[in-house]
C-alpha cells in the first residue's frame, strides 16, 4: 500500500531535527525505515519545517513505526492512502463497469 505522508517538524526543534537530519550517519539513514516499509520519495520545505513523504508500507503497523522514529520532532497532520495512475485507472474503470 502507497500511502502520502505530510509531516511538520514542532518550531521549538526546528533547528536541532534540521541539524539532526543534515549529520545523518549511513547507518542511520539504512536505519530509518523498518521492515514492511519503503520510502519512494520524500520532498522538504525546509524553511518551514514540513515537507511530503511517499511511503509503501506491508501493513499500518509497518507505516506507524516508521512514522513513530520521527514523532519526538515532528507530528503527521495528513496520511493518506494514494495510488499511481495505473492502478487509479483501473480502480475507476472497474467501478464504471460495474455500473
């Protein structure tokens, strides 16, 4: 399952999840996502301290650790299910079909 995450890092730990964030070590990043979890893309607005996460996740479990490594800094306000073009065109056909 392909699921959009917006995330917004709290005000008061801009500077040091930002700091945190640009020192990552190899490991840590090879670390981030657990099992059942892929990161597709993630996209920053760094000024503002929030940005957009796709995330395929094997189950909401798998999604909620993932997102539970990041919640000390930053809170989720949007997560939401999305699918590719493909999928989405097959989806709609079939319910049209179904009509």
């Amino acid at each position: 399952m392909l699921f959009m995450c917006a995330y917004q890092v709290d005000r008061d730990k801009q500077a040091d999840t930002q700091a945190f964030f640009a020192n990552m070590t190899q490991e840590q990043i090879d670390g981030e996502v657990p099992d059942g979890v892929k990161q597709i893309g993630r996209w920053h607005d760094m000024p503002n301290g929030r940005g957009w996460a796709v995330i395929e996740a094997d189950s909401q479990e798998a999604l909620t650790s993932w997102m539970m490594g990041w919640s000390g800094q930053a809170t989720f306000p949007l997560v939401t299910p999305v699918m590719d073009d493909t999928d989405g065109r097959k989806l709609v056909k079939a319910m049209l079909d179904s009509q």
